[in-house]
C-alpha cells in the first residue's frame, strides 16, 4: 500500500473516532428527557390508579367480611338456643315464648325460657343451682353496648348481659304457626323468621350506601346515604320443642 493511500486511511478513521466521540459526549437532547419523563410520569399514574384500586377493593371484601362474621356470630348463637325454647321435658314447667316485662316477644325483642337443670348454673338467679324444672329466661334485642352510639345484638338472662353481635343496625323477629302464617299467639310459635341488618364498623369515604333493604316482612330499612356498607340476612329458625 503506498504512502499516500496509508495516510489517507489513517485519516478516516480518525475523523470516524473524532464524530463517535462527540456524539458519545453530547448526552440526551431536551425532546429525548420530556418524552422519558413523559412515559415515565404514564407508568407511574397507571401504577398508582392500580395501587388506589386494589386498596379499596381489599378495604371493601375486609368490611364485607366483617360483617359477614358479625351476622353468622349473632345467628349462630340465636339459632341454638331459639330451637331450644319451650324445652321442657317433665312438662311441668311452663316454658316458651314470653310477653311480660321486662322480657318481651314482638318485632324488635325474642323472648323465652326452657328448662336448663343440669348445667350447673344458677339460671333464674334465685340463688339455687340446678334446682328441678330450674329454667332459663333469655332475651334477644338491640342495644348500645359500648356507649359509642352503634347498637349491638344483645343476649340478656336474669343473670347477665352481654353483648353477641356487634354494629347491628336493625333486626327483625317474624313469628309463624305450624302452617308459616304469622301469628301473635305465642303457644302457636313454630318458628322464628329473623331478620338482621348488620354495618361496617368504619365508614369508607370511597362509598355511598344508597340501597334499601327489605325486611321478611316487608319494612324497609334505608337509604342510609352514608359512607357505612351494609349486609342483610334472613333466616327461619325451627323450634322443634314448642307444640310437643
């Protein structure tokens, strides 16, 4: 290769070196950092919307939760002794529905007793334990509880008082004969159709409860208009000892 070609190639690739250099040193152009901030700012958003989402959406099943396990909790309690009203087994006793004060068997109370002589607790509160034919008077209504203003189920016996369900807004006891009309004769009580309305126990500004909810008997609980999810059940519970 002569000299002349020599130098002439040498040039090139110096030139080549010197154009690769600067544009290796001139970084990114304005237009290229605002389109990366640009995508940049579009993923972020998308991530945060996705994030706001599922955090509602998990506030939302753990308040449906919650509530869930404060009906089922109420329910269960109730479903167990409610079948056990007017047990009696002598039949001496006397047992079933009551109508007099302070216990009291209409829409918003469930009142009853059965024969409880072998638990070993003084159930009447006469200072006797398990004395034959010793019955056990229980009631089920909605109070205040806690004093923070919510009601609660409350389970009340001549010996204490506690609460069962917490955050009930509303219940509702439905009586029915052997033939499931309604009736106020309390020896015909075959079975007790409840109905309870049950709320979260902290508002979700997210949410609007604008629903109605109906009772088995046709009230209508609501619209509440307010921040606080609701859940409503109803349920037929059996008194398989009334009418024996």
């Amino acid at each position: 290769m002569s000299e002349s070609i020599k130098q002439t190639h040498m040039k090139l690739i110096h030139s080549h070196s010197s154009v690769l250099k600067i544009f290796n040193d001139r970084g990114f152009t304005l237009v290229e950092l605002m389109i990366t901030l640009a995508i940049s700012g579009i993923v972020l958003g998308v991530l945060g919307t996705a994030y706001v989402s599922q955090q509602r959406s998990a506030t939302a099943q753990e308040q449906v939760a919650e509530m869930q396990q404060n009906i089922r909790a109420g329910l269960d309690i109730m479903e167990r002794e409610i079948r056990m009203a007017g047990y009696d087994p002598r039949h001496t006793a006397g047992t079933g529905f009551l109508n007099s004060a302070p216990y009291f068997t209409n829409a918003n109370n469930l009142s009853f007793t059965m024969v409880a002589d072998t638990d070993g607790i003084d159930n009447n509160n006469n200072g006797t334990t398990d004395e034959p034919n010793e019955t056990e008077t229980i009631n089920y209504y909605l109070y205040d509880a806690y004093g923070d203003g919510d009601l609660d189920l409350g389970r009340r016996t001549p010996v204490s008082t506690q609460a069962v369900a917490e955050n009930i807004e509303a219940i509702e006891f439905r009586y029915l004969n052997s033939a499931n009309n309604v009736t106020a004769v309390l020896a015909d009580i075959r079975s007790v159709q409840i109905s309870i309305l049950a709320r979260a126990s902290m508002p979700d500004s997210s949410f609007t409860d604008t629903a109605t909810y109906t009772s088995a008997s046709g009230v209508i609980w609501g619209p509440y208009n307010d921040n606080l999810r609701r859940r409503l059940l109803i349920s037929t519970i059996q008194c398989r000892n009334m009418g024996l």
